[in-house]
C-alpha cells in the first residue's frame, strides 16, 4: 500500500497510527483525528483494488443510515492513489467471534445479541442496505453491553460479494442473525461458509469461532 504508514495524515486530519489487519489492497488501520482529537478506525483500500470504486459507493451508502447498532462511517475519500473510509472507534468494544474464544454465553445474552443485531440490521434494510458478510466478527459488545454491527455494504464491496436480486439479498443476513444465536451458545458458527476474522485467533483455540 503505497505512501501509507504510521504517522501518515489523510483527509487532513487523521493520523494513521497501527495497522490492525495484513493485505497489500485494503488494510484497517487505528488513527487519531487531530481535529475533533478522537480516536477512529480507517480501513484504506488502495488504488490497484478491483472494486475500490464499489466499496467506496458502499461506504457513502452505509454513511447515510444513522442508528445506534451501526458503527458510524464518519468520512470517506481519497488522496494519493489510496481511498479511505473513517469510521467511529468502540475501544472497549469486543467482537462476538472474540467473547466466544473465552467461552459460550448463557441463552438470554444470546437471543439479546441476537435481537440487537437484527434491529440495526432492520433500520439498514429499509434504507435499502443489506450486510452481506454477517459473521461472528461482525458484531461487537462494549463493555455496558452495548451491540453494535460493523461492515455494513462495505464489507460485501470489498469480498466482491454481490446478491443477485433484492430478496436474496434481504435473506442472507437473515439467515445470518439467526445464526447468531445458536453460535452464541455452541461457539460454532453454523453457516455453512462465513468470512475470516480479521484478528487471528490464539494457537489453541483453532477449534472455536
């Protein structure tokens, strides 16, 4: 990823401070906005990538439906080859996919994740948005309880994962959320394909999510 490292300004005021994933055409990136001196996510998509236009269109998108179970897409844009999509930071926030290393949750907790998470998910599809990607990673817990749903469109942009007709589409983070629950309690997640999780699991928790 060209021109990109700690220390880099893009958008003029984020400051790129650890790479928080690998890949050489899209990478996310912890940074500091030196404006509003708040800490954001920045996932840059470099110029070589084949769908940078598409996830960029996914991410203004996803940018325009404000609801509390969605992390916020603050800013998207693109200086020196490489595009940038700035999101909200949750610090205290934990994947599900990295809660359920340390074990299963009890049933009420997972039918609560369950519920928040298909809520924020409603709130997208009537702005005609769908999470083509829901996995365990997918969904985050802060510390209060908090759920809250990442990737919304542009993580699909950036699998090149496309439906291709409305109710499909609206069927497989259906069918995804659904499957929250049952992987809340089992630690297995029960699709039968799902995305990798971007923060690798410990050596000997090869076995869970």
């Amino acid at each position: 990823m060209q021109g990109v490292g700690p220390g880099r300004i893009l958008g003029g005021r984020d400051a790129l401070l650890r790479r928080l994933t690998k890949g050489s055409a899209v990478g996310r990136w912890s940074a500091h906005d030196t404006t509003l001196e708040r800490d954001v996510t920045l996932t840059v998509v470099n110029s070589d990538h084949p769908n940078r236009a598409g996830i960029l269109d996914a991410a203004r998108r996803a940018a325009g439906v404000e609801d509390a179970r969605l992390v916020r897409i603050l800013d998207v844009g693109t200086q020196a080859g490489n595009s940038y999509i700035v999101e909200e930071t949750l610090s205290e926030a934990e994947s599900l996919a990295t809660i359920l290393l340390q074990g299963a949750l009890p049933a009420e907790e997972a039918r609560r994740i369950a519920g928040e998470t298909a809520s924020g998910l409603e709130a997208a599809r009537q702005r005609g948005l769908h999470h083509l990607c829901l996995a365990p990673h997918s969904v985050l817990r802060a510390a209060d309880g908090t759920i809250t749903v990442r990737g919304l469109a542009a993580a699909a942009a950036i699998e090149a994962t496309a439906a291709p007709y409305p109710a499909a589409a609206s069927r497989r983070p259906s069918a995804a959320v659904l499957a929250a629950a049952p992987a809340a309690l089992t630690r297995r997640w029960p699709l039968p394909s799902r995305p990798p999780d971007p923060r690798p699991p410990p050596p000997d928790a090869a076995a869970a999510l």
